[in-house]
C-alpha cells in the first residue's frame, strides 16, 4: 500500500501550500498581490532587468501563471517594460509604485520566515537550508536530464 502522507513531494507541496496559503491571505488583503504577483515582483527587483523567461525559469511557474501576473502588474502600474530583442524578451523593472509596495512586503514575508522557523534550533536552521538547497538542485537536474 501506497501511503501519500510519507510520500516527500506530497508532503513538500502539502507544507508549500499551507506556508503560501498563510501569507497570500496578508498580501491579498493589505497589497491586493497574490502570491504568484508577490513572488514575480520580487524576482524583477532582484534581478532587474528581467524578461517573463527569466522569471520562468527561477521560479519554475507555468508561462500562464507568469503571463497572467505580469499582466496584473502592468496593469497596476508596479512593473514598466522596454522593448527587447522581440516581443517575448521585453525588459522588465519595478516603477515607484513597485518598488514601495515591494519594500512594504519584505518586512512581512520576513517576519512569517522567522515566525515559521522559530520552532527550530539554530543548528535545525542551517541543516534545513542545505537540505533544500540539495533537493532543488537534485531537482533541476533530474529535470534537465528529462
């Protein structure tokens, strides 16, 4: 018998959707961002300019997904985009307006993430962090040998 509840990638996505679920509902609430918006409005601050590929292949979201959040970005006023080499490959930057709300943001995913590992001893911390710094690396590479 298959048991699910042991099963790591259930149980990984199981804690990702409670952790996204539990923060998505602050961001909604006070920015009007979901969680998908959040994540790309970081990645363009953090990685300025962008383009959607790029984004995709951080984050590893559906091209929709990305598509659809930009979309609501631009729309808000929060991301700008300069023409690229085509279409697909336009530039993108946080506006003013971007950037502040990402500045509002931070504090509050921060304090989540110390909410969040609180529980945990210093030493738990620093073991987790190499342990999923290996499976999303394992990960990648079990992808790119697809």
């Amino acid at each position: 018998m298959f048991n699910l509840d042991t099963f790591l990638p259930y149980r990984l996505s199981i804690l990702s959707q409670a952790v996204s679920g539990l923060i998505a509902n602050e961001y909604e609430s006070k920015f009007g961002l979901t969680i998908n918006q959040w994540r790309c409005l970081v990645i363009i601050q953090n990685h300025q300019p962008v383009t959607a590929k790029d984004i995709g292949a951080i984050t590893l979201l559906d091209k929709m997904v990305i598509s659809r959040s930009l979309k609501a970005l631009k729309k808000r006023s929060l991301i700008r985009s300069t023409p690229g080499l085509d279409a697909r490959s336009q530039m993108l930057n946080l506006t003013k307006t971007g950037q502040k709300i990402y500045n509002e943001v931070i504090p509050i995913a921060r304090n989540y993430e110390t909410r969040l590992v609180s529980s945990l001893t210093t030493d738990q911390q620093l073991d987790l962090d190499i342990i999923i710094d290996d499976l999303i690396h394992e990960t990648r590479k079990l992808a790119a040998n697809k």
